[in-house]
C-alpha cells in the first residue's frame, strides 16, 4: 500500500511540466500586461477624441455664428439697397413722364410762339 501511504505527502511534479507551465503562465501575464497597456491607450485615445470633438463643435458653433451673422448683415445690406435704389427712383423720374412733360413744353412754346407770330403779323399790316 504504497499509494495509501503517499497520500498525506505532496505530490511529486514532474519538472518538464512544471517548466511548461511557467512559460504557459508567463505567456499569460504577457498578455495580460499587453491587454492592460492596450486599455489604457484606448482610454487616452478616447480622452484625446472627447477634446477634439468638443473643440470641433465649438468651432463649428463659433463658425456657423459667424456665418449666420455675415448672412443677417448681408441680408440688411441687400434691404438698404433696396431701399436707396427705391429712393432714387423717386428722385429720378421716369422716361415716360420726362417725355410727357417735354410735350407739354413743347406745346406750351409752340402756342407762345403762334401768338407773338400772329401779333407780329398784325402790327405788321
């Protein structure tokens, strides 16, 4: 009864195992050390992601501000146009009611000069 007698003793390992095992349990904290360096690289990438998305849409937000204050001046600009091309058609008259006042003044020259015409004629005679 060798093997009731061993009981109570630690159990022989077989030292090629045991060497197998460290490096299988080396490869192992390897691995672990690399997923640990690879999680922390991860969060400092995503760290970095959260400030340039931050500073982007603040950019953006301070650009499209911009953009929509250059679009309302411009629009305000457009309407002053606007309103000066209204005013100096006001001033200027229109060809059409230049010419209609020619035409009187025409006329109105014209009959003037029928009249001294015909009072020169008569004392004329």
């Amino acid at each position: 009864d060798a093997g009731a007698a061993d009981d109570g003793a630690a159990p022989k390992i077989n030292p090629v195992v045991a060497r197998i095992f460290k490096i299988i349990n080396g490869m192992i904290v390897q691995d672990q050390n690399k997923l640990v360096l690879k999680v922390f690289q991860c969060k400092k990438q995503q760290t970095a992601f959260k400030s340039a998305y931050r500073s982007n849409r603040m950019n953006f937000q301070a650009e499209s501000y911009k953009l929509q204050e250059a679009l309302s001046s411009e629009k305000l600009g457009q309407l002053e146009q606007f309103e000066a091309a209204a005013r100096l058609r006001k001033l200027i008259p229109s060809r059409r009611s230049v010419k209609m006042r020619c035409a009187a003044d025409i006329k109105q020259l014209q009959a003037e000069f029928r009249r001294i015409s015909y009072d020169y004629a008569l004392a004329a005679k």
